[in-house]
C-alpha cells in the first residue's frame, strides 16, 4: 500500500501549479501515510458524523461559498470602503483594512456570492496579490465591504494570515483565505483537485488551532473539534469502492490525500465550499453540469451521499 501511496505522490500533477500559496504550505502538501492522530480523534470524528447525520451536509456553490474575479493589471484599482468604522487592528504596524483596500483592481460589476456573509475574493496574478472581502457590497458605484483583508506574495504564503498585515484579518472566521480550500470550477471539471479543501461545522468548540489564527466557536464540548482541525480519510480506504458519485469520489481523493480543514462554523450539520460562478452562468446543475443534475446535499439524491464520514480521521495539531 505504501508503495501505491508514494507512486500516486509521484504522479500527480502539482499542487503549486495555480501559483497559489507556498509549496511547502499544508495547502498544497499532500498527507504522510502514517501522519499521526489526534489523541480525541474518534471523538470529533463521531461528533462531525453525528451532526452530518442529524442537520445535513451540503456543498455550497452559489450563498455562502466565494466568486474568484482573476484580474490584470490593465483593472483600474479602487478604494474599497470599509463599512465598519470601529474597526481599529493597526497594532504593531499593521495596516488598518483602510490601507490594504485602498488600490483593488476591482472588475467592472464585481458581484459577492448570495448570503449575508457576502464573501469575494479578488486576484491578481501578475503582482501576486489576493484581496478578499466578508459583506461586500456596491452602492451606487462605490464598492463597500465589512471585514476581510489583502495578502501579498500569495504564491508563498503558508495558507494562513500573517504579521503582515497581522493574523486577525480575513473574510473567514479563522484568517484561513476562502482561496486556500475553495474547491474551484476548473478543476472539479477535470476531476482533480490538488489541495485541501475547507469545510465549516456546526457548533465548533470554543479556541481553535493552527492553521486557524482566531475562531467563533461556541461549544464547550471536549468532544467537539475546535476550528482548524484536519481531518482526512485514511490511505488504506478504497474510495474506489464505496459507490460515490463522480464529485464524491473527486472530493473523497482530495480529502484522502490533502485533507479537509475546518475554516468556518456554519448552522448545517458541516458544508464545503465550491466556487460562486459567474452571475449568469451554472456550471454544477444539469445533467452535464458538474453535480450531475443531483441536488448539492447528502441526501438519497444529492452529490454527497455515501461520504464516508465516520471513517474520517482527526490528525494531530500542527499536521495539517
């Protein structure tokens, strides 16, 4: 089996090809066999199962997940408008959202993903900069935005926010970039994808742990993961054999060989996150699309039944 493994490392397309975060980041650097486990790791593994099996699992490909608008230096950049005047982290020089937002390359008619977390990425290849934006909104012309953040260097950034502009920023509950696991368009058409993917989960445990720098849990249960946790299937399973359907088996290899790390909370029982098309565009409904013309839950007729969820594995803080 191992030698299986190490052969499927060898012939994967790599990670970094997008140029998206470092290399060497948990992002893009697929799981050892033998990564070890969390000492609690049946007890989130029954706890995310159970709340998957009581509220539901969905992949969320239009509200709450993130339209990506690619951009060129020829976009002219914009003030972004930052529409929470108490926000004052600037501490150890760390520019206030006011000066990261200051020169967007916003497209011509940006669009957030539906929702009321309103989230947008916006990136720019060719300075190698990412903008992301929670609540954002246009106003007769002029773009707002409630909370996010800018990364520089994204093409070697470890998956995380920074000392610079300081880990607290971020559209995400965990300064995790809703770039590093968002599930793109591209590449769940092709089949593949290599990198971790983010997940939320009901009711999170209170703290967190890297790669998250902050958190919004709530739950004083012990049993329940805290955000940042990484779980993956284990690479003796043959997900092969389980039945899924054709995204199920795209995630399931994903999550096998990178891993699925909690970003966010969310009010179902846990959800992925795929990217907002354009407006005016489907690329998952249909019989052609990439769901299959099958709903975007976990029920009898949805993309994610038969998930494995219980075989999912915890590993150890700091692994992934």
């Amino acid at each position: 089996m191992l030698l299986v493994w190490a052969a499927m490392l060898v012939a994967a397309a790599p990670a970094h090809a997008q140029g998206l975060f470092s290399p060497e980041s948990f992002r893009n650097t697929p799981l050892p066999p033998d990564a070890p486990l969390d000492v609690l790791s049946g007890s989130y593994v029954n706890d995310l199962a159970g709340k998957v099996e009581g509220s539901g699992a969905h992949v969320n490909h239009g509200a709450y997940s993130t339209p990506v608008y690619t951009v060129t230096p020829r976009h002219k950049p914009r003030q972004v408008f930052v529409t929470d005047p108490g926000h004052r982290d600037c501490s150890n020089g760390s520019p206030c959202l006011v000066e990261q937002w200051k020169r967007v390359p916003l497209p011509k008619y940006p669009v957030p993903a539906p929702g009321t977390d309103g989230w947008m990425v916006v990136y720019q290849p060719a300075t190698d900069t990412m903008w992301e934006f929670w609540q954002f909104r246009m106003d007769r012309g002029r773009p707002y935005a409630s909370f996010g953040g800018r990364v520089e260097n994204v093409s070697a950034n470890p998956g995380h926010y920074t000392s610079t502009p300081g880990t607290g920023f971020g559209a995400s509950a965990t300064s995790i970039p809703l770039l590093a696991g968002l599930q793109r368009i591209d590449e769940l058409r092709a089949g593949t994808i290599n990198h971790v993917v983010s997940f939320a989960m009901r009711d999170p445990q209170r703290g967190f742990r890297w790669p998250a720098q902050r958190g919004d849990g709530k739950s004083g249960a012990v049993t329940a993961a805290p955000e940042g946790t990484c779980f993956r299937l284990p690479p003796s399973l043959d997900v092969n054999s389980l039945g899924l359907t054709p995204y199920g088996l795209t995630l399931a290899r994903a999550v096998q060989r990178y891993g699925m790390v909690m970003s966010d909370s969310t009010s179902v029982g846990a959800a992925f996150f795929a990217e907002t098309p354009r407006k005016g565009s489907d690329p998952y409904s249909g019989p052609t699309g990439i769901f299959g013309g099958l709903q975007d839950n976990d029920g009898p007729q949805g993309v994610l039944r038969g998930f494995p969820w219980r075989s999912l594995q915890a590993l150890a803080p700091g692994v992934c």
